[in-house]
C-alpha cells in the first residue's frame, strides 16, 4: 500500500473497496477478517477527509468568487 497522504481520493476508495470485497467473501480467519476490517474503518476515515478537504475548497473558492462578484458590481 503506498502512503494515503499522497494517494487520490480514487485510490484510496478503490483500496476501500476492494478491502470490503475481500471481507464479503468467505474464507477469511477472524483475525484476518478484523485486520481487513480495521483497514476498511481507517480508508473510510481517509475518504472522509479527503472529502471534507474538497468541501472546504470549493467552499473558499465560493466565497472568494461572491467577493470578486460584490466588488464587480459596486
């Protein structure tokens, strides 16, 4: 697995999904099947923040483009 701080939110959702996979097969030992599991909790938290990352650009983005807008028509 290559380091998520610098994977793509894609990335990291493929290895999410892929580990979710593995888990609803059958043939996993418990131990293997809540490593798996442990792995899906800390990519969904990756995922989430990425996510919340993303938000709050498009959030400043937002913001600064209502300001150019106000100024522009003043």
């Amino acid at each position: 697995m290559a380091d998520t701080a610098e994977q793509q939110f894609e990335d990291v959702l493929s290895e999410f999904d892929e580990t979710v996979n593995a888990l609803e097969s059958d043939g996993l030992s418990l131990d293997e099947a809540l490593s798996k599991y442990e792995a899906a909790v800390q990519l969904a938290e990756r995922c989430a923040t990425m996510l919340r990352s993303a938000e709050l650009r498009l959030t400043e983005i937002d913001e600064t483009l209502a300001a150019i807008e106000a100024e522009a028509s003043s």
